[in-house]
C-alpha cells in the first residue's frame, strides 16, 4: 500500500511505515490543490491538521483504505462520509495522553503558586513574598469533563496530590476507579473546585462552556483547557472572569489559535485575559512532547498493522 503524508512528522515514521509494509509518500509542504490532484494514487493517508478531510477530499481518494490522524482530535475530518466509504480511521490518543496530562497539572501548579507573575518580578528585583502567595491543590475537587484516555491520564497524576477528582462523560458508563469517580453534571456543579475539559470538538460541544453553563457552579471556580479552544468562547471566559465565577483560567487552546485573523471582538476579549495575572497560556503544546511525537508513530502503525496485516 501506497500512503500519502502531508503534515511534517518525526521521522521515525517513515522506517516504521515501511517495516510494516506501507510504502511512505512524505510531502510536509504539500499544498491542498496538489493534495486533491494526487489523492487517486494511494490507499492510506496520514495527516494532523493541515487541511480539511472533507468530502471534496475524500471523494478524490478513490483508492483510499485507511486515514491515520497522528494526534487524538477528528474535527478536521468528516467522519459520516469516512464511514459511508468503509475506510478505516485511526487516531493515537494513547501517544500523547501523558503528556498532555503532566502538561495539564504543571499549568494548574504555575496559576496557583503564581509562578509566571513572580518570575517576572524577581526579573525585575520585585521581591513580594505576600503578593505572590499560593494555593495548594491538596484537598481540591477536580472536576473533569470526559473521561477518555485524555481524562484519565490526567486524573492518574492528580492521584498524588490528595485531590478528590469527579469524572462526567456523556457517552461513557462504569469507568469509576482508584483515581476518578463517576459523576453527574449536576453534581460537578456543586462539588467542583476547578474544572477540567476533556472532550473532542463538535457540533455539541463547541461553545459548550459559555457564560449560563459556568454561572451553574456552586462555587467560584478555576478552568483549565487542553482540549479545543472553541469549546470556550473567549466572550463567556472574560464574562465569567469578570463576574468572579472564575478565579482562574489555564489555556493551552484557543477559540481563535490564528492571532492575526481575530475579529474585534476576539481582540477585545483576547486582550482582557492577556492582561490577568489570573490567566496563563501555553501554545496548544499540552500532548506535544519529544517523546510523544514518537509514541503517536507507535500507536498509529500498530493499529494500521493490527488492521491490515495481523486480522
């Protein structure tokens, strides 16, 4: 099998492809039109984000068996006609899964111990010990929405710092164990001290997180994000912040990750978080270690060779 690749990748990818059987096309500059022109000469297709898989895409690809989309997130692919097709979709969320989840509680750690603030400072001889005093996580309620591998990972690490961790997902059951607990909405409304998002964009979560679902939790909370950014509008996250009903905010996604293309508005709220102390950034970095970009190769030839070659 021919597979074409259009995202740059590590290159521990082509050898592993190829040891499998799969004959590697790698072409990370690759534009969209030349994409469509060349998609009839090969059975599989490996990408991250660069284009939409539509059904424009698709339709071209007759030969196409299999897509493999190294990261977890399938917004940019239109599943329905990859289904109606019969070609295989693989994603590697269990490659980046730790990552993102030490990622995830080293954000949380740097908000409450105001760390980014007070390097600042010190950079500029400011010595406020009382200023920069933090929270602990100790005895904190985390309260995660989705509980896939993502979710899960990030409750395991959470498990050494005395946390008591709920987990909501709408499409999971029976997944309490020694580091989560199985949870309603409901009752991360009331419990939670800082909530968590897990969960894919789609036509139901995006702008899922706005202003009248955050006013539902009993307590002032902190958010952290490391899922997709338009699952939180920019508008509902200032509005909240400026209420109080968020204490703090930690975002490695955006609703709008392409800064120069911002509306006004956007800018307006953009510019509001950028000037918090109570909110830190990362970009869209939480899965994206050294060692997760070999591991996303791993699991993605494993599967294609679970399909194709050991079934």
């Amino acid at each position: 099998m021919r597979c074409l690749i259009i995202d740059r990748m590590h290159e521990s990818l082509m050898p592993m492809l190829e040891e499998a059987g799969i004959k590697p096309d790698y072409r990370p500059d690759i534009k969209r039109e030349e994409i469509l022109n060349i998609a009839d000469r090969y059975e599989g297709m490996v990408v991250r984000s660069k284009t939409p898989l539509n059904e424009e895409l698709i339709s071209r690809a007759e030969k196409l068996k299999f897509i493999a989309r190294a990261g977890a997130g399938l917004d940019q692919i239109d599943v329905e006609v990859v289904r109606k097709r019969n070609i295989y979709l693989v994603n590697a969320p269990e490659g980046n899964r730790d990552a993102l989840a030490e990622h995830g509680v080293g954000m949380l750690l740097a908000l409450f111990n105001n760390l980014l603030r007070a390097d600042r400072e010190v950079r500029n001889k400011v010595w406020d010990r009382e200023g920069n005093r933090g929270i602990e996580l100790m005895g904190k309620t985390i309260g995660l929405i989705g509980c896939g591998y993502m979710g899960q990972a990030f409750a395991k690490r959470l498990s050494g710092f005395g946390c008591k961790v709920l987990g909501y997902d709408k499409y999971k059951k029976g997944f309490s164990d020694d580091f989560v607990i199985e949870a309603t909405l409901d009752e991360l409304f009331r419990e939670t001290d800082i909530l968590s998002l897990h969960v894919p964009l789609t036509s139901e979560t995006k702008a899922w997180i706005n202003e009248e679902f955050l006013s539902k939790f009993k307590k002032a909370i902190f958010l952290l994000n490391t899922s997709r950014g338009e699952i939180v509008p920019l508008r509902a996250l200032r509005a909240a912040l400026e209420s109080g009903k968020v204490k703090g905010a930690a975002l490695d996604v955006l609703e709008n990750e392409k800064l120069k293309t911002l509306t006004d508005r956007q800018i307006q709220d953009f510019e509001y978080l950028v000037a918090s102390d109570q909110v830190i950034f990362s970009p869209h970095v939480a899965g994206w270690t050294h060692e997760s970009y070999v591991k996303i190769n791993e699991t993605l030839v494993n599967k294609l060779k679970s399909i194709f070659f050991n079934g």
